[in-house]
C-alpha cells in the first residue's frame, strides 16, 4: 500500500528515511504501525511533505481517497479490531469459515490475512513476528459460501467414492475437488476433498452424515 502511494505522489524518499522521520526503528515496524491503524496515512502524508516537496494535497482529502478506494474493493465479511474497515482476505492455507476462532495477520501490502487460531502457520510463526498478530472477528455479513478441504479415512470398499458423493449431494454441497487415494498394503482409502459451506455448523453436520457411512473410521477438516 505504502509503496503504491509513493509511486503514486511522485516521491522519491525511501522506507528507511519515512520510518525515521516518524521515529520508527526499523522499516518493518512502520509497515506494522500503518498496516494496523495505529499510523494515518495523513502522518505518513505530513513526514512525505516534510522529507521532500509534494503537489499541493490536503491530507483529510488524501486520507478520504484512500479510504473510498480501500471500501470499493472486494473484503471478507470480518472486522479488524480498532481499525474498521480494512482490506482482509481469508487465508488459503487453513480456510476460516464463520464459526471458527480466527486471527489477523499483518501482510505488508496486502492488509490482514485471516486464519483459523490453530492454523499451524500462526503456531508455527516465528516470535518476531508475534508482533504482526492482531485481533480480528466474524462481521454481521458473511458470504454465501466458504472453501475448505475435509479428509475421509476409511477402508476401502466398492462404491465408497460413490456413498460419500452420495452424501455431499444429498447435502447440497458444491464440490469443488476431489482426490482419492488408495493403499493397498492397508486396505485403506484417504479421500480428500475441497467443498464450499456456509458455515461451521453445517460443515460439522455434513461431516457427521459422512462419518456414519459404512467403513469410515475418521471424517475430520484438515488444519492446513
């Protein structure tokens, strides 16, 4: 975002000199600081001004743009704590959908990235970067539908395939892909499949109708 408003005012500064002239440490925490509203982009605006000479651009009108710019585009149904509305996107590795326990992570210009609180790339993140966590919550308005990907672990039989698609149809549920793979040295099936829902409640309840099928020993969502 930072850079793509430098470009756009002709500026020359570089990160190091903004994140100076704000009294930011390092570069990275001034991406932090703007990506989760604690620094205006009017601030940003008035340091730019100071470092070097900017076409005439008053900052509450500069600030308005953006905004405008920023509401037109395409968000998720989820609000950024303290912040309001501000660009977010699901992440692909763990999929949340309403329901779940969800988190923010701060992406340098590209907002808030969405994940399940147990996503393994939230546990797994390194303590240095604890400090691009922020909190984040399901808003009033959800999308119809959801991705996620669920696993069915069962012994393999004929017409398994066709039982669990059986079941998913019956459900109304839209797949989307759907994989199977087959050890023969374990009589196992693995199935993986990538289907939408509206929800967690429904999801829990298409994975109960899959877990009562015939040889199924686990239905379960997979973390990412």
């Amino acid at each position: 975002m930072l850079e793509k408003e430098l470009k756009r005012l002709a500026a020359h500064s570089s990160f190091e000199s903004l994140a100076q002239q704000l009294k930011f440490g390092k570069v990275e925490d001034l991406f932090v600081a703007l990506g989760a509203g604690e620094l205006k982009i009017s601030q940003v605006v008035s340091a730019l001004q100071a470092l070097e000479p900017l076409p005439n651009l008053e900052p509450a009108l500069y600030t308005n743009k953006l905004r405008a710019r920023f509401k037109s585009r395409p968000q998720e149904a989820v609000s950024v704590a303290g912040v309001g509305n501000m660009l977010c996107h699901t992440a692909k590795c763990c999929r949340p959908i309403p329901g779940d326990e969800i988190i923010g992570y701060i992406v340098a210009g590209r907002g808030v990235s969405v994940h399940r609180q147990d996503c393994q790339n939230i546990l797994q993140a390194a303590e240095k970067n604890r400090n691009r966590l922020i909190e984040v919550s399901w808003g009033a308005e959800a999308r119809p539908h959801y991705v996620v990907d669920i696993a069915v672990d069962a012994y393999d039989r004929h017409g398994l395939v066709r039982d669990v698609g059986a079941v998913l149809a019956a459900d109304q549920v839209n797949i989307i892909t759907f994989k199977t793979i087959s050890d023969k040295k374990t009589n196992m099936a693995h199935l993986r499949i990538a289907v939408e829902v509206p929800g967690l409640p429904f999801l829990e309840r298409v994975l109960s109708h899959i877990q009562q099928l015939p040889n199924v020993v686990d239905c379960y969502r997979l973390k990412g």
